[in-house]
C-alpha cells in the first residue's frame, strides 16, 4: 500500500476532519455530508486527477489505427482508452528528449500523422484509493473539503480558505511529484520564438 486511505469513505471522513465534522459511514442518506460525497465524490476525484500528471495515474499504451481515416487534417486516428482522463504531450516513443508528436483529441479519437502504433502516456482514472501517495491524499482531501465546505458547514469563509489550502497543497504535491524520473522538456511553440 502506497498511500494513507483505503476507501473512498476513507478520503471523503480526512475532508470532513479539515471541516471539524463528524465522520460519515457511507456514502448513503444519512447526512448532509454523505449525500454531497454520494453525488459528487467521483467527479472530484477524476477532477483531481485530470489537473496534474501523477506518477501514480499514469499509464502507457500501444493504440491501433481504427480502419476509418479521420475526414480531413490527419492520417490516422485511434481510439482513446476507456480509462483515459487527460491526454499530456506525446514525445517519439516516450522519450523524454523525443520529438513532439503533433495530435489532436475529437471526442473519443486521438488524430494523429504518427503511423500505428501510437504510443500513448497518458493520465488514467484511478478509483482504488489504496493506490493514492500521501501527498495526494492530503492534497486530494482539502480539494474535497473545499467542494462540500458550504453545503455541509454553511460557511462561505470556510469554503474560500480550504480552496487556498488546496490550492498550496496540490502545488506543493505536483513540485514533488513532477521531480520523480526524467521530465519532458519544455518545447518552444512558434510564436514566442518568431518574436
């Protein structure tokens, strides 16, 4: 186990804790509390995860061509895994000193000139909460926190602090997660070097 948390309940009681709020047991009826993370925990969570690339999220693939050519612009398209939140920039084989791969996300299709396979890195949704690094989960619950903090407190000064809260602290989580492995590097786009 890599993180703090074994459930979702788990996660959803470390954010009513930044609420100094009773724990929940589920996410039923029962409360005010247990009804927000019921309707909205799950949104949150790929939310949370769509904003950064978590080492802990990422994961690789080798993408077929479908048979259909896209209309116009690409050669090639490919169809996005299920699992798939956010599609980051895509380097030759990974590499990250490899060539920029030009492609563009229509839907559910990734086109592309890059001939099949393509090769894929992408940020994945994550529902295990066993597989959340503690930083992430300190992150991930004030996040939560701030979400919930007026329907469940009915405080709007609560609600505008934990949002500076989590905001520190998902900078804070990604600067010590982007240091892990090798970056990609930074590319210049066209029109800052044409100045």
């Amino acid at each position: 186990m890599s993180g703090t948390v074994n459930t979702s309940v788990e996660m959803a009681n470390l954010a009513l804790a930044h609420l100094k709020e009773a724990p929940i047991r589920d996410f039923d009826f029962s409360s005010v509390a247990s009804r927000w993370f019921r309707n909205h925990y799950a949104a949150y969570r790929d939310t949370y995860l769509s904003m950064h690339d978590w080492d802990f999220a990422m994961s690789l693939a080798k993408l077929p061509a479908e048979t259909k050519a896209p209309a116009f612009r690409w050669q090639y398209q490919f169809r996005r895994p299920v699992d798939c939140l956010r599609i980051p920039q895509q380097t030759a084989d990974g590499d990250p000193d490899g060539q920029v791969i030009p492609f563009e996300v229509v839907g559910q299709r990734i086109m592309s000139n890059k001939a099949p396979p393509f090769r894929l890195r992408y940020v994945r949704r994550v529902s295990a909460e066993s597989s959340f690094p503690p930083l992430f989960v300190h992150g991930f619950s004030l996040f939560l926190a701030s979400g919930c903090a007026h329907v469940v407190t009915g405080k709007n000064s609560r609600a505008e602090a934990l949002r500076q809260a989590a905001s520190e602290a998902f900078l804070q989580a990604g600067a010590f997660d982007a240091h892990q492995g090798t970056p990609l590097p930074m590319i210049e786009l066209d029109i800052i070097t044409d100045r």
